[in-house]
C-alpha cells in the first residue's frame, strides 16, 4: 500500500535499529565485558589489540583503495586509522608471541569481502568500529587506566589527538554515513552488513575471552 511504507528514513536509522539487540549482546558478553567490568588482565587487552591490528589493517587499506569512490570518500578519514596506534600500544606492553586467533582472520575475510565491487559494505564496518571507538571506547580507556593501572601511552587506541573535539566529530561523521547512504540506490546491503560486523565483533570478544583465561 502507498504511503505504507515502514523502511527506516535514514541509513543511520535502519542501522541502529538492526542492530539494537546485538549492540546490547556485545556489551554484555566476552572480552569486552571483562574489560568494561573491570576484571580485564594485561594480557588479555594485549590479545584484544594483537587481533583487531590485522581487522584495522584491512579496513583502512579498503577504505583508502575506494577514496574516490563517491559513496566512500566521505568516510575516509585518517584521522580515525587505528592500526599505527595499535602497533604502538602492543610495543608498549611487549606484547610479543601472542596469537592471532581464527576469529580474527574470519573477521579479516568479511572486511576484504566487503571491500569486493563497490566496496559499499566498507560504511557498516566503518560505522560499528570507528564510532565504537568514540564512544564506548572512551569508557573502556578509563576503566583500563583505572583497574590495570596502564599508562597513557599503552592506551593510544582509545585517543585520537588529530580529533579536537570528539562529541563534535561523531555528530559530523553520522552526517557524512548519511550522505552516503543517501548516494546509494539500496542501502539494504550496508544494513545487513552492519549486524554482520556486530556478529563478528561478537564471536571475537568471546574466543578471546576463552583465550585470555577470562570469566567462566
């Protein structure tokens, strides 16, 4: 029926909106939710950036291979890469010998594949880490400065001195997922892949978990 129509009116929107639930669940459940708990260990924060360096890697080299694609350009921005701040945390803690876990190839994998074409699945991989990362990460670093006593130079991955004002960046950079949603004829794709990356995202927390030695 015209004019019936229940599609979110936004990608933003129809992100969220699938994602809701697993939002809630990656909080609630493997690493990161012994690290938000503050029950975290050294060596399991050293394991959760061993594995999400190969996962930044790889998005940020899809990102950047498809900058002049007119949907992605928007959301290219060096300023959010991850990885060189990763790597210097990981020296920092001398976190070597550690092992990068299958979860974390598979991870890997599904970001190349969403690279593939247009590369248009690259928005959900960018909306659910880059703005995690703005947001709850901020939380993460002061609860890992707190409960195990790490100095500011093994948290580089939750600062982003190119950034002055992060509240203000997110707001810009939720405008810009807009406008790329809106550039694309079907933005379904993007949608799913935005649970697709939760999912992952998910899977990993929990096998590092079992890994690190952490929660039952």
């Amino acid at each position: 029926m015209a004019g019936c129509s229940t599609r979110p009116v936004s990608l933003l929107e129809a992100m969220r909106e699938r994602t809701k639930a697993l939002h809630v669940t990656a909080e609630r459940t493997g690493v990161v939710a012994e690290l938000l708990r503050g029950r975290g260990t050294r060596q399991a924060y050293a394991l959760l950036l061993r594995n999400l360096l190969p996962v930044y890697e790889t998005l940020e080299a899809e990102l950047v291979r498809h900058q002049s694609s007119l949907v992605l350009s928007r959301i290219v921005r060096p300023e959010l890469h991850r990885s060189p701040a990763i790597k210097a945390d990981l020296a920092t803690l001398d976190a070597t010998g550690l092992p990068l876990l299958p979860e974390a190839i598979t991870y890997v994998g599904a970001i190349k594949k969403a690279g593939s074409g247009s590369g248009h699945p690259l928005l959900a991989h960018a909306y659910t880490r880059y703005l995690g990362d703005l947001s709850g990460g901020q939380i993460i670093k002061k609860i890992l400065a707190r409960s195990l006593a790490l100095p500011p130079e093994a948290l580089s991955f939750y600062e982003f001195p190119e950034i002055a004002d992060i509240r203000r960046f997110k707001d810009a950079y939720r405008d810009v997922l807009e406008l790329a949603g809106a550039a694309m004829a079907d933005p379904g794709a993007v949608v799913e892949e935005a649970a697709t990356a939760f999912k992952l995202n998910i899977t990993l927390s929990e096998a590092l978990q079992a890994a690190a030695g952490l929660g039952a």
